[in-house]
C-alpha cells in the first residue's frame, strides 16, 4: 500500500491543478467570467489565513480553494472522506483536529487512542456525577435556637421491681428463689449460721376448742417471715408433751410476757390475693390413712423443734409444718394426713391464709389448713419441701425439668447467677396479670412522697401515670397528658420537676443489686425503655438532670430512608409512636413467636400469643437458642429498622451532691419523728 500512496504524492506534487481538478472537481466550471480572484499575496496580506493540505514537502506548503462546489458531487467514500476532514479543521474538541492534520496513520493511531481514552474518561466522570445526583445526599442544616422547650416526659421506677414481702407469696417466684439460693450456695460455699433467730409465742391462727394452745419457746420475729409446707420429723402426743412439759415451768414466766403483746392476727390482712394460680385438686403430698396411726390425738400439735433436723422414720412422725427459710421456724406442725387442701378467702404477705373471710373480694386462693384452722398458701402443684434436707445444707426437692429450666447448672460466677436470676423472675411474674404485677411493686405514694414543678406541688395521683415494666415493675410517668403541654420558666434545678422519692430498701427483693431509682426521659409519645436507655440515680443524694433538647427531621424516601410511621401490625408497643429500639424488639420477638410458639417475657405479645412458661426447659432453650442465632437483642441482619424521620433527642447530664446536709432540720416524707431521725429514715 505504501507505493500507491507513493504515486498519488507524487502526482501532487506533479501537477497540482490537475489533482486538485480531480480530487474536487473543475472550480471554475460554475463561475461567471466577470469574477475577480485574490491572489494568494493578497489573501495573506488581507485575510492572514490560509488553508494547508497536510504537505510534509517544503515545496508545496499551501493551496488555496478560491472557488466553492458541491461536496455531494463527490463519490461518497471522497464525500465521507471530506466531510471528516472539514469537522476536523473547524472542531475545537481536543484531540480530533491531530487526527485529521496527522501526516500519517501512525500519528493518527496514537491521536486515536488518546482521545478514545479522554472520551472514556469523560464517560465516567459523567456517570458519577449523574450516580451523585441520583442519590439525593442532603445537607445537613443545623440551627440554635435558644427558646423554652417543651417538658419531656419523665418515667420513674424502682430499681427493685416487687417487694420482697409480697413477690414471695407467687409460688413460681418462691421455687425461683429457692433454686436462686440453692446456685448461690454452691457458688459461693454453703454457710451455717452462727445463731438461730428468735421467735415470737403468738400464733396467728384460732385453736380449735379441742386443742391446747401452743406453747412457744424464745422470740418470733415476723417481719420479711414467708412460710411454706414442709415435711419434717415431730413427737406427737405424749413424745411431745412429756418434753415440752420439762421447759414450761422456767420458761413460764417469758410466755407471759409475750402474750402479753398484740398477737399477729391474718385477719389484719389489707388485701386479698386472688394472683396465684388456678387450684388444682390432686394432692401432690402423701395422704396417709389415719385410722392407720398409733392411739393418738389426730388433731393435736406435734412439736418438731429439736427433730426437724432428723428424716422421719415412719407415718407416725411425719408431719407438715409451716416453714420459714429466713429464720428456720417450722411451727406448727401437725400430721401429715391431717392437713386439708383448700381455699382461703384471704392471704397476707407471710403467706398466712383465712378461709372465712366476710370481706374478702375477689378470686379465692389455694392454700392448705391444719386442723386448728391455720392455713398456709400452697397451690399444690409441687410437693412440699424436705426440711432436714434444706437445714442440713442439701438442696430442697424439686422437680428436675424446672431446674433444668431455672439454668443455674455449672454456674459458679455470683454476678452472672443474679443476672439468671433476675431472669427468672421476670419469666415467673410473666404469668401473672398486669393487676397483679402492680399489686405486687410499689405504689405511686410509696415511692414518689413530695413532688413540685415549676414551684408549684403535683398531685401525684393525677399527674403520674403507672406503668408496668417487666424489668423494674411499676414504674410512673411525670406529663404523660399528650393534649398538655409543660414547660420549665426558667433554666435550673429550682424551677423544673423536683421529687423526694423512698426506696424501702428493707422490702427488696435478693436479686436486686443495688438501692435507688431508675428514671428515664422521653417523649410523651415514645415508649420509655428504662432498662436501655435509663439513668440510675443512688439513694442518699441529691440527682440532678441536666436536659438539652435535639430535634432531628429525615427526608423521607426518594431522598431519603428514614421512616415516616414505621408502626406495622407486628409492632408490638401499640399505644406508642414508631421507634428504631421498639421496631427492633417487634422484630426479636415475631421471630422468637414463630419458631418458639411463645414469647420473651421481657417484651410485650400480640393480642392471642402467650409467654413462655418459666419452668418449660424446652421453651426456654429454645429462646436461649434464638438469642444465640439472632447476635443478642438487635440482630440487624434479620431485622432491618430505619430511622424515624422526625426524633426529638434529649441529651442528659447528672451531677449528683450528699443529701441531707447537718443543717437540714424539714419535716421530710411521712415520717412522724424528729427532723433528726426522718433525715436518718430517709437517708
């Protein structure tokens, strides 16, 4: 190909005119014969221009086309090969007029390449700036304003969720407890006590006319007492009588000093409980014949006080007591086949029952009465406990599958057996109602005793609303009123809310860890969640909160993927607005729903669904299962929760200061003493 390229400058060079008159056509064939031509000296001179041909000759350096034609004269390959030429002399893009001007195909080749890559290049750019515009990225707009803001809503709770003296009365968080106690011991070493406490002679029952009235030794303290069945090894009739007659001549005078106080009478019970479980009529004791005995009394009081340490030998010494873990009182006790399983009309915090009640109201209560008409609480859905096998450091008898369930095997750690325990006892109060549960806390003027906002003092009743939590029980929101809105007049501690709370650290419970309250701040609309997203304040000081308010606005979608109502017949918090901590539980707690057939107690269910049962060692392996595979709480990568669009954030800060100083000397809660010792009550 090279020689005909060769010929064809060659014969450029030859004859210009005849080439050009080939290459375009004759220019003058269509010109008139009156026209005027510049010469090529004055159309430099003149017009400064010229037009080269790509001539790499010193010879030939330009020809000048004075005369126009018509390009579709051409052939086409020639028309195609002009037109190129002509873009690329007048073009200003980069690169395209090389192309045309270069003098051979491998200047072109590199011209080629170097603008098909600017092009590629260009292609990119453009699609990242059309990928940038297609995202629709914000810019975040932040403003101060410095104005009142609204009053948040303020959720208050009791870091104990129930009071001790009451909670124990459930029978599943009273087998609870006794597992709770029986892991501790193992973890930390069993202790024997260095003295038995004393008890007091009263019984808080009625003889029955054929029986002698009991005849107690030392002192009976009933306070924070819970008595149970139990069986233990007692002397009836003549056994116990010829001992006990022993004591009662130097121990006469302190029985009548005792009697002498106002006896504890079940009667004085304040309210009924009508929370335990439904009564079941199988008796999981052994009922023994009674006709069957020895000659004695049936229906008289054993002693069992020097022989509840020892296993009975047969049916003769085998009797029921009521039995008190705390203190070790096992009275009284009678035999076994005389006891009878019914229901009480009433129950007290101790566990102390009555049947004929005038003013009971409400669901009756199982319980189980000896023949002097004490009754003890008792559902009898589990057999009542050993007493020599718990006073001899054994572990009571109890049902394996609930052990099982309790998940207290191989723990040795204290702190992660609480944390079980805690647990537990949010599975058993799960079973009870949401009046039980709140029978079984505290109440608003137990816990909150002054209050004021703005200087002004708060009708505690109307102005805190109760709130069941499962973790810390009741639990009272301050503004709760969504169609009113508070705000503080001023900045500071003095003009906002104020409150002088009272945590009856002598009632908690033994799994909680630490005295005081737990208070969250919120909006009216958002649910609490004081377990996450709490302050805890300590008793004994003075807590002060600090609040900033944030508000945040999300573009919704397509700018945007925040959530304009995320609420969804599986979001399980109903009464409250849509958030990312309740979309994520929602989502927990329908996967725990479909593969478990019930729910984690620690949340709420949909209307139909049920909880899972705390001593169901399936049930509970099952959740502990979906625990694991779901990454904890927030497994992101089975639920997907976005942002709500609009959010008001509060920040908080606490500074806390000792509460009361020396020189407070005010008339403090309910206390009816000096200013000296409610200071010290309260402290």
């Amino acid at each position: 190909m090279s020689w005909m390229q060769n010929l064809k400058n060659y014969q450029h060079l030859r004859d210009p005119s005849e080439y050009m008159s080939q290459v375009y056509g004759d220019p003058l064939a269509y010109l008139q014969e009156n026209t005027k031509f510049v010469t090529e000296r004055e159309y430099y001179e003149d017009f400064g221009y010229g037009e080269c041909f790509n001539s790499s000759e010193s010879e030939v350096q330009c020809e000048l086309i004075t005369g126009e034609f018509d390009p579709k004269l051409l052939p086409y390959d020639k028309r195609l090969a002009w037109h190129f030429k002509e873009f690329c002399y007048k073009t200003s893009a980069h690169g395209i007029p090389m192309i045309g001007e270069a003098p051979n195909v491998y200047y072109r080749a590199v011209w080629v390449m170097l603008f098909l890559g600017c092009m590629i290049m260009l292609y990119l750019n453009a699609q990242s700036v059309l990928d940038k515009y297609n995202r629709n990225e914000k810019i975040v707009d932040i403003q101060l304003k410095f104005d009142t803001a609204p009053f948040p809503a303020i959720t208050l709770c009791n870091l104990n969720p129930y009071k001790a003296s009451l909670a124990t009365s459930v029978d599943l968080v009273k087998r609870t407890l006794s597992a709770f106690d029986g892991a501790m011991g193992k973890a930390g070493g069993n202790k024997e006590h260095d003295e038995e406490k004393e008890v007091v002679t009263e019984a808080p029952t009625t003889p029955a006319p054929t029986t002698k009235p009991s005849r107690r030794r030392g002192k009976r303290d009933l306070s924070g007492a819970f008595f149970e069945p139990g069986f233990a090894r007692c002397l009836c009739g003549s056994q116990g009588s010829s001992e006990q007659e022993d004591k009662d001549d130097e121990k006469e005078e302190e029985i009548r000093e005792t009697t002498t106080r106002k006896p504890f009478n079940i009667n004085d019970a304040d309210e009924e409980w009508d929370g335990m479980e439904e009564y079941d009529n199988n008796e999981h004791y052994e009922n023994y014949d009674v006709e069957a005995t020895t000659g004695m009394n049936m229906m008289e009081e054993c002693q069992s006080e020097r022989t509840k340490f020892d296993e009975p030998t047969g049916f003769d010494d085998r009797c029921i007591c009521a039995f008190d873990r705390s203190t070790h009182d096992a009275w009284p006790c009678f035999l076994n086949g005389t006891w009878e399983t019914t229901e009480c009309d009433t129950c007290n915090e101790h566990a102390f029952c009555t049947k004929d009640n005038k003013t009971a109201k409400g669901h009756r209560s199982p319980c189980i009465c000896a023949p002097s008409k004490f009754c003890v609480a008792y559902n009898g859905k589990t057999p009542p406990i050993e007493i020599w096998t718990y006073l001899q450091g054994g572990t009571p008898t109890e049902d394996p599958n609930f052990l099982e369930a309790m998940g207290f095997q191989g723990m040795t750690d204290e702190v992660a057996i609480v944390t079980k325990a805690k647990e537990n006892i949010m599975f058993a109060m799960a079973t009870l109602s949401m009046q039980d549960r709140e029978r079984l806390s505290t109440t608003k003027r137990e816990l909150v005793h002054k209050c004021s906002f703005n200087g002004k003092a708060c009708d505690i009743e109307a102005d805190f609303l109760t709130h069941i939590d499962p973790v810390f029980g009741s639990c009272f929101t301050f503004n709760h009123n969504r169609t009113v809105n508070l705000t503080s007049i001023r900045a500071g501690p003095m003009y906002g809310l104020r409150m002088l709370v009272y945590v009856n650290a002598s009632d908690y419970m033994p799994t909680t860890e630490a005295t005081g309250v737990r208070l969250t701040i919120h909006d009216k609309e958002d649910f609490p969640f004081p377990d996450t997203f709490g302050y805890s304040a300590p008793t004994g000081y003075v807590s002060s909160f600090g609040l900033r308010l944030r508000k945040m606005s999300r573009l919704p979608a397509p700018y945007g993927d925040c959530v304009p109502d995320g609420k969804t017949s599986d979001y399980i918090y109903s009464n409250y607005e849509y958030s990312v901590e309740g979309c994520y539980r929602s989502c927990f707690q329908q996967l725990v729903l479909k593969e478990c057939r019930c729910g984690d107690p620690r949340f709420p269910v949909p209307e139909g669904a049920r909880h899972c049962d705390a001593a169901d060692p399936v049930a509970r392996r099952c959740l502990d299962a979906r625990m694991n595979d779901l990454g904890g709480l927030h497994g992101s990568f089975r639920c997907r929760c976005q942002q709500p669009c609009r959010q008001s954030i509060y920040s908080v800060t606490y500074s806390p200061a000792k509460w009361p100083s020396l020189s407070l000397q005010i008339q403090l809660g309910s206390c009816n003493g000096t200013a000296v010792e409610c200071n010290k009550h309260y402290k």
